[in-house]
C-alpha cells in the first residue's frame, strides 16, 4: 500500500466529514413527525419537521427553539431537562465541526511532512473529534426519546394511532459524517505507520551501504 492515496483519501474523508456535518447542523430533517389524521385538510396540517434550531410545521409555519431564550422559570422540570439536554446538543456539534476544520489543516501540514509522530497526533486528534460528534449525536437521541415520552404522557392513545415518528435524513447525515471522522482518522494512523516502514527501511539500506 502506497502513502500517496492512503494520505489523499484521509484528506478527502475528512474535508467530506466536515462538509455532511456542516448540512446536518443547518438543515431541518433531524427529526420527523406524520400525522395521518382522516379528514384533515391542508390548513390543518399537524405533521412537523424540526432541526437544531426550528421546528416546521405544517405548509409554512415554523418556530425558533428557544434553548437559550426561553425562561427557564415558567417551565416544567421535564421541559428544564429537555432544553438542557438540546443546549447539550447544538454546542457540541458546531464545535465539532471547528474540530475538524483544524483537524484537517493539521493533517494536511503532517502528510506534507511525512511526520510520523505528526500523522499519529492527527489520526488521535480527528478520533478525538469523532467522540465529540459522536456523544452529540447520541445525546440528540435521548433528547428526543425523552420528547417523545412527554409527548405520549400528554396526548391521548387514539390520537397516537395516527402519528409516525422518525428521524430523518439530517440525523443520518450527521451519523454519516461520525463514520468518516473515524475513517479519516485510521486512514492517517496506516500513513503513520507507512512512514515509520519507510523510515526503518531507509535506515537499513543506509547502513547496508555503508
């Protein structure tokens, strides 16, 4: 195996990575509510879809999260927990994806100086970055489970019947871009141990020559 494609498709996987999460954060298909009522006629619309930072329902009406605007007074403890855990959420993911865009401009500098140490503290690094998407992602989970409990608790069971809930394309994406995290960053470790092959065995020519 050569270092060239190994070091060019890290560095493909990573800036690919950065770019699904950047669409993740900004698109509003995380989450996904049906509602299949009979009789229901456009107007009255009851199906949303929501993101990190709105909730659209129906054709056209759409409405700010309110994490961090909200008071904090007035609500319930369940719904304290709720805005907790999706403040959580939309703090680690974008500085996840700062993570990455250094992580990237340090892989580009380490594959360029066919460092040894340097691509091993890149593949840590983009590992390391990897974790953060992945707990946010993880924590977008039990902050919809948690919704969706709440939900239940208040509507009643006929009403159910006509509801279908997923998680959508969004949320896939940013799983996508977990997966190519970890990819880029076991890509750099194998350039990592590449050069130190290559390091070993030029020093055994050398010495060979001598």
């Amino acid at each position: 195996m050569k270092y060239g494609p190994v070091v060019l498709s890290a560095g493909l996987t990573g800036l690919l990575s950065f770019s699904l999460l950047a669409v993740a954060i900004g698109t509003d298909y995380w989450y996904i509510i049906d509602v299949n009522k009979p009789n229901c006629t456009g107007s009255d619309d009851l199906s949303s879809h929501s993101g990190l930072w709105r909730i659209i329902e129906g054709a056209n009406r759409s409405s700010v999260i309110p994490s961090f605007t909200a008071n904090m007074t007035s609500l319930s403890e369940v719904e304290r927990h709720l805005l907790g855990l999706h403040k959580v959420v939309v703090i680690l993911l974008p500085i996840s994806l700062v993570l990455l865009v250094l992580g990237w401009i340090f892989g580009l500098i380490s594959s360029l100086a066919c460092s040894t140490k340097f691509l091993a503290a890149s593949a840590s690094y983009f590992l390391i970055c990897s974790l953060v998407t992945l707990s946010g992602v993880s924590i977008y989970i039990q902050y919809s489970n948690q919704a969706m409990e709440e939900f239940q608790r208040v509507v009643s069971p006929e009403s159910l019947i006509y509801v279908d809930v997923s998680f959508g394309w969004s949320f896939a994406t940013a799983w996508l871009s977990y997966s190519l995290e970890v990819a880029t960053g076991l890509l750099l470790m194998l350039a990592a141990r590449l050069t130190q092959i290559k390091g070993r065995y030029d020093s055994g020519v050398a010495i060979a020559m001598l």
